[in-house]
C-alpha cells in the first residue's frame, strides 16, 4: 500500500519542498522565487522523471521477435 502523509490542519505553514523553509504566499509550494527557480531546473533538466512501464520502441512498427506468437 502506498506511504500516505496526513493532510496538514488547516492554517498549518507548509514546507518548502527544496529547503525546508515555510511557504511564502506569493511562491507557494515554495518559500522564494529561488527554490521555485531551482524546482524548474530540475523538471527541464530531467531531474525529476516517471518511470514508464513500456518496451523501448525500434520505431519501425514492425513487432519484436518477442511480440509475435
């Protein structure tokens, strides 16, 4: 079963995700223009990524060995 945190009580400061610092209203989830800065460098730099499940593709089309039956 997947790791679930409690929701936070309303009007609980929020973390930064990057620092640890609270969240500053005007860069929530972030506490400053930095860690947000920081955040999207990770996302375009492929930092942060989701596994896929699927076989890599030739990209001919034509089925693997393995595909056909």
């Amino acid at each position: 079963m997947a790791d679930r945190k409690a929701p936070l009580p309303q009007g609980a400061p929020r973390a930064c995700p990057i620092c640890g610092k609270p969240a500053s209203d005007a860069y929530v989830p972030f506490c400053s223009k930095h860690c947000a800065d920081v955040d999207l460098h990770r996302w375009l730099s492929g930092v942060y990524a989701v596994p896929s499940a699927e076989e890599a593709d030739d990209g001919d089309g034509a089925p693997r060995p393995s595909d056909a039956d």
